[in-house]
C-alpha cells in the first residue's frame, strides 16, 4: 500500500512531467505558428499557460476514482443500468 509520502512525491513527479510536456508543445505550437524566433520570454508565457492545465489533469482528471465517478455519470445520462 502506498504511503501518503509516495502519493506526494507521484502527485509532484506526474504535475512537473506535465508543466515540462505542456511548456514544450506550446513552444513549439508558437514557433511553428509564428514568425517570432526562440526567447526565454516565449518559455516563461507557455509555463504560465500550461501550468494550469498541468494542475486540472493531474488533480482532476488523474484523480483515481474520477473515471468511476465520470462514467456512473455518463450512465445515468445514457440510462444504462
């Protein structure tokens, strides 16, 4: 059984992966989108944009019981027993 330190250290581990994938997709989507060449200021406005995103998947959407909970939802919507 995982301790609450190891739950920790896994939420911490899985947000920082998340802000780094995050910050480099949206470099890339404004290099390729854009005409602007690379700036430490373009890293620092992606960080800001991916670092809520970041925080809504690893809490929410990680959550291990929200696929539980989303699909007794998407049941009773459908009215599946």
């Amino acid at each position: 059984m995982a301790t609450k330190k190891d739950k920790w250290l896994q939420l911490i581990e899985f947000l920082v992966i998340g802000i780094v994938m995050g910050v480099l997709e949206d470099v890339i989507a404004i290099m390729l989108a854009t005409d602007v060449s690379f700036s430490w200021r373009i890293v620092f406005v992606a960080f800001f944009v991916a670092l809520p995103f970041a925080f809504f998947s690893e809490l929410i959407v990680d959550h291990p019981r929200f696929w539980e909970i989303f699909g007794k939802g998407e049941k009773k919507a459908l009215n599946i027993k």
